[in-house]
C-alpha cells in the first residue's frame, strides 16, 4: 500500500524534482498553470506522468482543504527570490502562476494582481503566454472587460501558439478558448461564451481557478435560459474547490434554480466585481438551446 505523500512534498516533487532547469520548470509551469501537460512535448513520458500524478495530489489537497500548506511553500519560494536567492525565472514564474491560480480561485483577486505584477522583462514566449494569461485572467473579473480586451486576448492566442508544436496546439488553444468564453461572459455575450467554455473547461482540468470558469458558464446558461444546465454547473462549481466564495455562490444558486425560483435581485448582487447590465439578468425557462429575443 502506497504512503499519503504530505501536501508540501507533493510539491515540491513537482516543483523540484522533474527535470533540472528551465525544460522542466516550463513543463511543469504549463501543466499545472493551464490545467494539463501543455508542456509535454518538452519531456519523457515518465516525467510527464510524473507532472500529472503531482497534479493529481494537488487537485486533492484543494478537495481537502489542504491548499494553505501549498501557498505557504510558494510565498517562500518568491520570499526567497525577492531576498536575492538564486531562484531561477522559470522557477519564480511557476511559483507566481501556481500562487495566482489559487488567490484567483478564492476570490483574493488584489493580492492575486501583486501576483502578477511581477516585471516581466526577458522571458520566454512560454512563460510570457503564462504572464498574459493570468494577467488578462484578472482584468476580466476585476473591470468590465470590452473589445479591446478580447482582441489582446485573441492576440496573444496567437503569440503563443506559435510556439507549441502541431501536437499539442489544440490543448493550449482550448485553455485560451475558456478565457475568451470567460471574457464573453463578462461582456454579455452568453451565447458565444458557452461553446468557448464547455470545450476549454477540460484543458483545465488541473487549473485551481476551473470553478471560476465553472461558475461563469452556470451563469450563461442562466442567461440563456437552460436552468436545469445551470443547475448542473453550479453543482459541479461547488466541488471543483469546496470552501470558496464562488463555489457558496453556486451553491446558492442552484438551490434557487432548483427549487424553481427566480432570485434575480441575489443573481445581480452576488459578485460586486460583476457588471449589472442586463447580460447578467437571468431569463425565464426556455427550452434547450434557446435564447432570450431581444
């Protein structure tokens, strides 16, 4: 029978143990970052398969409420750096996407914005795609992203897949698709959002800020009317990082759903960061994959 690795050596076998240098840090940086082993390509497959057992722990230490150890062991990693430690970039950067991943996860949104305003200068187009990523991640939930945004995003899409081999484009693409479902959301744009969302939600599989995403397609298929959809999404949102504010929001939201009613003044009050307009006022029952008229 094998032993229950502790959660901060299940780190640190991700974080330390893959392959030495920056090969290892970027795979290991990609895989836990965006959800899967994006960064595959740059390893052996015992190393892969290493990446996602580590993963794997990972993903349980959220289900268990054990996550605080694993922040605590990234803030010394940047502690460590910030002191003028050899900490190498890659490795501050991995620390800095797993980090803001969490803080994203639990709602901790400014303190996930120190997270990310690292200078960035000199790194390469793999962790820059990372950098963008939880950067664009953030303006989305914290303002009322537009198409500025959604054209950046769109963007620096491209950038990076221009780096990942053929193989393995349509993975990293699909994680670029649930932050353009997530950006669309946002704008109130539901029925292009849901698509973009069901596909890209299973690159981030591994992803600490996936009941975010979750939780934003409940709200679009609210949007839209399909409430038994709605009611299914916020239920899986409730366990993909039980104890935070939008997994509770969730929560409460399909219990309204449910139990058959409206809510729709909690709907437009529960995230402050959330827009008010219209896009976000819940439409009454339709059938499947119909959308309010204008």
């Amino acid at each position: 029978m094998s032993r229950r690795i502790p959660v901060d050596e299940r780190w640190l076998a991700l974080a330390l143990v893959l392959l030495p240098g920056c090969e290892g840090e970027v795979a290991a940086l990609f895989s836990l970052a965006f959800g899967t082993a994006l960064g595959a390509w740059m390893v052996s497959r015992d190393r892969q398969n290493r990446a996602l057992y580590a993963a794997e722990n990972l993903r349980h230490a959220i289900a268990t409420g054990q996550q605080r150890e694993i922040e605590m062991n990234l803030r010394k990693q940047l502690a460590l750096a910030a002191a003028g430690e050899a900490v190498s970039v890659e490795r501050q950067w991995l620390a800095r996407a797993q980090l803001g991943g969490l803080l994203v996860a639990e709602w901790r949104l400014d303190e996930a914005r120190q997270i990310y305003g690292a200078d960035d200068a000199g790194l390469s187009p793999h962790l820059q795609a990372l950098a963008n990523f939880g950067r664009h991640e953030l303006a989305i939930l914290t303002g009322t992203p537009d198409e500025q945004r959604l054209a950046k995003i769109i963007a620096d899409r491209d950038n990076c897949l221009g780096h990942v081999p053929p193989r393995y484009r349509e993975l990293v693409a699909d994680a670029w698709r649930a932050l353009e479902g997530l950006c669309l959301v946002r704008m109130g744009r539901a029925r292009e959002a849901g698509p973009l969302l069901e596909r890209g939600l299973s690159s981030l599989a591994y992803n600490p800020a996936r009941v975010v995403y979750l939780f934003h397609l409940g709200q679009a298929y609210e949007h839209l009317g399909e409430r038994q959809l709605a009611a299914e999404t916020y239920e899986q949102a409730t366990k993909a990082f039980p104890g935070t504010r939008l997994a509770s929001e969730a929560k409460s939201r399909q219990l309204a759903l449910v139990d058959g009613q409206h809510g729709e003044g909690m709907f437009r009050r529960m995230l402050p960061e959330t827009p008010v307009g219209s896009a976000l006022v819940p439409a009454k029952a339709k059938g499947p994959r119909d959308e309010p008229q204008d």
